[in-house]
C-alpha cells in the first residue's frame, strides 16, 4: 500500500487544513467538510442542510449565480458537492496550475454567502431540491427505501430518524431566514476541514490558504448538535410491507451497529463483504446461484458517527419466488455465518477485495482528498487514510463473530418488504 | 463578518504539460493485437480482453445471445465451476468482468501487479474454455428477462429503452437495447451461446490492453504462456445500415401515477466516423454537456424544472442517437418540452457566443489528464482506438482537435446535426395529467403508448 503523506495546518480562525503531495499527474483536488449534515436540521426543517447546500452554489459577495460551476469548468475541472447525516462535503479537482481559483471559489462563499442570497434564488433551488428528491424517491421503484430504513431504526426525535433529503413539506416552508441562520450556526472555518490532495508546492498552497481562508472570522459559538444517543439494540424486530410499484418483491433488512470508526465497526465491515461482495461471498453463493431465490444481494455499512451506523442488505427475489421464502433463506445464511465464523479462505478472499479496492479507490485524487477530509473531521485524525487495510486486516473470524452475533440479532432488525402493487393508487 | 476577501479571480499559474501515456501495441502471430500502456507511478495493473463478439455480431433472431455469452464466461471453466472460478478470482482480489455492447466483448480485471500473470491465466482459461454449465445458462437467462422488468420500472432506463425503439422509422437492429429485448432472450437456447462463442471468441480480430504497472518482460512472457496458442477469426460483425428518422412527432409513454415526465428529445445522430465528431463534441458540450450549459441553464437554474438537463451522442460503428434529456415534475410537462425543443431550433439559428465556446473547448481541453488519473480510465480510452481502428495518436492530438473548432465549425455542426423537422419528443409519465397540454403546444401529432 501507498503511505500518502499528510500535512497538518491549524489556521488561527480554526481551520483545519490537509495537504497530502502527489506530483504524478498535473492535477490537484480540492475538499471541504463542514460538521453539518442533517442530523444538525431542526424539527420541521428537514431537508434544509441539503437545500443550503445548494445555496452555496447560487453565488457569494464576488461570484454570481452559476459562476461556481462556470469558472471550474472553463479551467478544465470539475466540481460538485454533497450532503448526508453527519456532514455536507464541497470539493473541486482541476489543473494543477488552477488551484488557487479553488481555493478562491471556496473562501468567497465561505466568507460573504449572504449578501448574494435572494428569495429568487431559494425558490429556484427549491423547486430543483423537489426535482431531485422525485427523481431519486418519488418516481424511482424502491425509492423511498433509506428514509423508511431511517425511521424504523431510530426513534422518533432521533436525528437520523429523518432523511437527508427532507419532506416536500419543510422543503416548501423553507425561509431566507432559515438560510442566514443555517449559514450563521454552522458555516465557519473553526467547523471545517479543508484538504489538497494532489500536485501543488505545500509551502506556496498553505500561504494560498491563508490568504483567502485567513481573514474569515471564526464563530466562537458553534451550536451544540442534537443529542446522538440511541440503544445499541432496537429491542424488537420493526416490520413494515410497502406496496410500491415494482416487478420484483425486494427485501430490505437494516440492523443498528457500533458507530464508524469503532472496532465493532471495522469487524461488522468484513461481515458485509463475506456476506456480499463478490460472486464467492456467502450470500450471493446461497440465494443466487446455490438455491435460486435471489436475483441480487448487496451488503453495505452506512459509515456514519450519530449514535449508531447502519448495516444493510438487501436481496432482490427471483420471479416466482415467494418473499417469505427469501426472507427465511437470507435468515439462515447469515445465521449460519454468525455462528460457525468465516474460515479463514473466506478471510483472504475477503482482504485481497478490500486491498485491491482501497488501491483502486486511492488512485484519484479526489477521492482521497475526501477521505482525509472525512478522518479529519470525524476523528481528527487524517493519519487513518494509511491504516484502513491493516485495521480491515487486523479483523479475525472471532471478532467477526463476536460482532455479528452482538448486532445481526433479530431484535435488532428492520425488515422492509417491498412488494409488487395491484395499481398506482396502491403504490402512491 | 469579513472585510480582506479578494474580489477578483485569482489568476491562473503556469501550466505543467500533460501527455497521454505513450503505448506500444504488436501482433501475435494468432493475430491477438496487444497494446500494452505503461503508467509510471501506477500502483495497479489492469487487462481489457476486447473481442468483436458484441450484439453487432449476432443475429436479429437471436438477439440478446452476446450479452448473454459474455455474461456466462464469468460462470465457470471446463476445470472450475462457477463457485471455484469465483473463488479463484476473488482470492487474488480480482474480481473478473464480462460484458457486452453494440460494438464489441469486454472480459477485464484489475489487479495489483503482483497478480497479473495469474489473473490473466484464469482471464484466458474463461474466454477460451468456458464451462456454459447447463444450470448457469438457465439461471442467467432468467436473470436477464428479470433485469428487462426491473429496468423498465425504472423511468429513465424505459425512456432510453422507448427512445431508441421510436426514433428510428425503418426496422434496424438500433431499434433495440444491445443486450436484446424478451421475445429474443425467450428463445435462446445453451446451444446458442456455445455456437456464439465458438465463431466469435477467437483472437483474429481480438485486442489485450494492459495498462497501469507491469514489466514489459514479464506481461511478454505471461501473453505467450496464456494466449499464444488460442487459435482462429471470427466472422466479425454485420454492418449495421444508416435508417432514417421519422418526421416531428411526440410519443407518451403512459406510467400512470409518475410524479415527473421523463424526457428525452432528439433523433438519429452520428456514427464513431463522422467527420464532424470534434465539432459535435463541442456543440454539445455548449448545448448539454456542462453544468452552464444551455440546457442545464434554463431548465434547471432558471426554471427550476428539473434537477438536470443535459444533451449528447451516442456514436456507435453506425449512427447511434442523438438525445436531450431532462426527468421534470409532471406539471411543467408541456413547457418544458416547449423549452427543449426552442433550445434544439435556437442552436442552429441564435449563433455561439465565444465565451460559451471558450468554456466547452477550455473543459475538454483542461480536463483531459483528469479523465485519465486511474489506470482503468487510461485501458477505456485504448478501446476506442482499437475498436473503431482510429489513428493511434488519437488522444495525442485529441486537445488540438477541440480547439480547432471555432464558431463556424459548431455552428455547421447544430445545423447539419440538429434537425427540429425530426425530433422524436418523448415523454414517460403520467399521459391522463400530461396529454392535453402537450397537445395544445401544437408542436406535433401526439401519440399515447401503454409502457411494455
């Protein structure tokens, strides 16, 4: 594995900024996190770190409306941003030779959003929020299946308990003033992370840095979060059936797990690929080659920090296979690894895809700008981009056991059926 | 709350010169072209297999048997089954891919270098002697007439699907998606598909790309041991004849229910060949292919429409189509096709702005060693090369080529590529919500289909 080096700088309003020199290519990445994600929305105000996210883009004192993207583009990058429950992140990757306009991009907005803002412009982003959330909800089959996962896993008054994306409702009650304040509480160099990955001079970035990142005040009080403290365990299975409009039934089993980061975490992580990632992983072998009643699995952990994470599966059914014939395989083989443990095949086979992975993921940029962004935010500790395969390698098939059998219970389960609708009306 | 912001655009430092890496490429005597792409610094290795085994290559009557041969290879060889292929695999961290488009097979992996020669033994044990187990093929057939349903619940997929089946005016294999529709599908037969890969899966017309970290000497060696001693040509591919368009028309797709119109406007557009492939390339990016771009601009940041617009190509070894695109909320149907379609018209009439021009040259040109950061992008963009048999300095004197195109160049190209006499104006949505006020545009004779 790649050591990458990693530099770390404290500005004095707070700022925490990354750099990490890769001189293989003429090309450089630019990352922010702000510690603000949904789990920091207020109640009836869901959705409105993603729309404000939006709102970055809308233009700041010294850029106009859309120039954002013009800027970046005319210098032959690329730019975009994204919200979810623990953060929103803000990145570009152009031309080496292009980073202070990045860099410049980043801080105008950071440091003179409001004077740009208009209600034109909140009830433009408003109505593309609304277009998204259909486009990725609405009027998509199994589309509403993460904000169901979300609110039987956590207790109402939870803040994951609403989904990053909102309700058209506290979409449409969304204020100008909701923006001053959202942006006055939480967007402030003492909340971010700031990483360069790629080819620059560390000395001549880090006095870039400066220059338009320095003069932006800290805010000395950032909000205290919502409280995060949920039961490890749900304490009951929650189940739910939605008729949606679908060809295929598709069940969706969630679990509450030991929050990202967390030795529990990285065991339950090897879990989720001996169960799914691959052709030979456990359950693709079980339900979709072995006995037939799968067309698809997947497996996945939610790496996030609020309380508890989230592990997920979900099994698409063969036509003619029942649901509950599914649901009793699916059941079956991850009992049967909680129990008898991954032989030690299954270990390599599992290490070798996650090495191989890690590598494939690290050879862009951009993508490790955003994991250094992301240790350094969660953990303050950026230095973890350079132990995720020996942390993944130091997991052996009894701590894989161990957390299984702690987390994969079925008084732990959210299980969501998603079933073929008679009509449209059915599936509304 | 600050007072030292700087307001002007800082300006830009002195560029450091990209290349695209240099490749060599030399024939066995089998006639398997291998292009091999050193990376320096590159920390893995990855290998695309490229045989002219794609759905151009099959017949109509048994459309769907290339994707569905490709798709078998992962399942096993005459030595392993599908379980200890994957196992195989999987335990050097590799996991193998075998697909299918219009044009040509692709069985690929990546790998960290040290795994490469037994990466490619087991690439070229699954393309050269595949197990086509009886219990596999019936399994994967059904996977696949499952994938149709599950992709035509999907808006956008039914739209593409829907696009291509109504642009076309004649009968033309285009008509269909490359991995066939049901009523092929339904009738293949394993017999099918060991005839397929017995005439197709043959190094004659055949390409290896190896890109990223390897020694010269060593991949040498391994090609020999692995894939010297394949043997025989294919037939290749049918070639596919140019079929016109139909006249000015709109389709509604009816899916009852759907809270947005999925649209998709265009028509028939131009092949990998095409002398105006560079200024196309440009007008759309103009036109649809940038976030400023006209399409994006108006629907989405103007009008809120839609969370996205865009425009672009499909250019295959004969005309693919030409689309915009854009999913909007069922109420705006009707203007937002009237957007669309005053957009198409506006390009060949209202005339390019240098600055719009200027960023679509300045975002293919400066995006270009982007495109190329992992070593897998650098193996796709061999591809092109070696299946459309393009120059080999293709991407050497890509930038060069973008910048050529002036005003004049992407002005021809939106009037002799853009033909508002033929745009198919598609819509899958709710046709009881959208119907009347799409017919009252007044654009065009409106017809309602039930989705399939």
């Amino acid at each position: 594995m790649p050591h990458l080096p990693i530099e770390r700088h404290l500005l004095p309003n707070g700022l925490r900024v990354i750099l990490s020199r890769d001189d293989r290519a003429p090309i450089v990445a630019v990352n922010l996190w702000y510690a603000v994600g949904s789990r920091h929305e207020k109640p009836g105000k869901t959705g409105f770190a993603h729309l404000f996210e939006h709102m970055m883009f809308q233009g700041s004192a010294n850029v106009a409306k859309g120039e954002h993207f013009d800027l970046v583009q005319g210098a032959g990058g690329t730019s975009n941003a994204s919200t979810w429950l623990d953060r929103t992140n803000y990145f570009e990757a152009l031309p080496s030779h292009e980073l202070e306009l990045a860099l410049w991009l980043e801080s105008d907005r950071l440091g003179s959003l409001l004077p740009a803002m208009t209600q034109e412009k909140l009830d433009n982003q408003r109505d593309v929020v609304k277009n998204e959330r259909r486009s990725s909800v609405d009027n998509q089959p199994y589309g509403t299946w993460d904000e169901k996962l979300q609110e039987l896993l956590f207790p109402d008054g939870h803040p994951y308990h609403h989904p990053t994306i909102g309700s058209m409702a506290d979409l449409d009650a969304a204020s100008l003033e909701d923006v001053r304040e959202f942006f006055a509480a939480w967007y402030a160099p003492n909340n971010a992370v700031l990483t360069v990955a790629g080819d620059f001079d560390p000395a001549s970035a880090l006095r870039m840095v400066e220059k338009h990142f320095g003069p932006i005040s800290p805010n000395p009080a950032i909000p205290e979060a919502p409280p995060i403290a949920v039961e490890p365990i749900i304490g009951a299975e929650v189940r739910q059936e939605v008729p949606d409009r679908v060809p295929l039934p598709r069940i969706y089993a969630a679990y509450r797990m030991p929050t990202f980061g967390s030795a529990g975490f990285d065991a339950l992580e090897v879990a989720v690929d001996l169960l799914g990632a691959g052709r030979a992983s456990r359950l693709y072998r079980a339900l979709v080659r072995e006995q037939q009643v799968a067309q698809d699995v997947t497996t996945f952990a939610f790496p996030v920090i609020g309380g508890a994470a989230i592990f997920t599966i979900w099994v698409t059914a063969r036509p003619g296979v029942g649901h509950e014939a599914l649901e009793a395989a699916l059941w079956a083989e991850v009992d049967r690894l909680t129990a008898g443990g991954p032989t030690d095949d299954d270990l390599e086979r599992v290490r070798n895809l996650h090495a191989a992975g890690v590598e494939s993921s690290l050879e862009r940029i951009s993508e490790r700008a955003d994991r250094l962004s992301m240790y350094a935010c969660l953990f303050d500790e950026p230095e973890r981009i350079n132990t995720e395969v020996s942390r993944y390698e130091a997991v052996d098939a009894a701590r894989v056991r161990d957390a299984m059998a702690a987390s994969l219970r079925p008084d732990n389960r959210v299980v969501l059926t998603y079933l073929p609708a008679e009509s449209a009306e059915e599936a509304a | 709350m600050t007072s030292t912001l700087n307001p002007m655009r800082p300006a830009a430092g002195l560029p450091r010169p990209y290349h695209f890496p240099s490749f060599s490429r030399r024939q066995l005597a089998n006639g398997l072209n291998v292009w091999t792409v050193p990376v320096a610094g590159a920390s893995l290795v990855n290998v695309h297999l490229l045989v002219d085994a794609g759905a151009a290559a099959e017949d109509e009557p048994h459309g769907g048997v290339a994707a569905l041969t490709a798709q078998l290879l992962v399942t096993g060889t005459r030595r392993l089954d599908a379980a200890a292929f994957a196992e195989a695999t999987e335990r050097l961290g590799i996991e193998v891919s075998s697909e299918s488009s219009w044009d040509s097979a692709r069985a690929a992996f990546q790998s960290l270098p040290q795994h490469l020669d037994a990466g490619l033994a087991l690439l070229a044990e699954m393309v050269r002697e595949p197990r086509f187990d009886a219990g596999e093929f019936e399994r994967l057939k059904a996977e696949r007439l499952a994938d149709i349903l599950q992709s035509r619940s999907e808006p956008g997929r039914l739209a593409d699907e829907m696009f291509l089946q109504h642009a076309y005016a004649t009968d033309t294999p285009y008509r269909r998606v490359s991995a066939g529709g049901p009523e092929t599908v339904q009738t293949l037969a394993r017999d099918d598909v060991i005839g397929f890969h017995g005439d197709h899966y043959r190094p004659g017309l055949a390409h290896l790309v190896i890109a990223g970290a390897f020694d010269d000497d060593a991949v040498a060696a391994s090609v020999e041991r692995h894939l010297a001693s394949w043997d025989g040509i294919g037939p290749g591919h049918r070639t596919i004849a140019p079929h016109p368009g139909g006249d000015r028309r709109i389709v509604i797709v009816d899916r009852p229910g759907s809270v947005q119109s999925e649209l998709r406007v265009g028509h028939i557009g131009i092949d990998r060949y095409d002398p105006r492939y560079f200024p196309a390339i440009v007008m759309s990016t103009v036109l649809g292919g940038m976030f400023g771009s006209r399409l994006n601009r108006r629907l989405r940041e103007e009008l809120g429409y839609t969370y996205g617009a865009r425009s672009g190509f499909d250019a295959r070894r004969s005309a693919g189509v030409f689309t915009a695109a854009a999913a909007v909320q069922t109420d705006v149907t009707a203007p937002a096709i009237g957007e669309l379609v005053g957009l198409l018209e506006a390009a060949r009439t209202a005339p390019f702005g240098d600055a719009e021009l200027k960023e679509a040259r300045d975002f293919q040109v400066g995006i270009f060693p982007l495109r190329f950061e992992s070593t897998g992008g650098i193996a796709a963009a061999i591809e092109p090369i070696a299946i459309y048999g393009l120059a080999d300095d293709f991407w050497q004197t890509y930038r060069d080529r973008i910048e050529a195109v002036g005003a004049a160049e992407a002005q021809a190209a939106a009037v002799e590529l853009i033909r508002p006499t033929e745009l198919l104006i598609l819509a899958v949505g709710d046709a009881s919500a959208i119907r009347e006020d799409v017919a009252a545009l007044g654009i065009a004779p409106v017809e309602v289909v039930p989705a399939p």
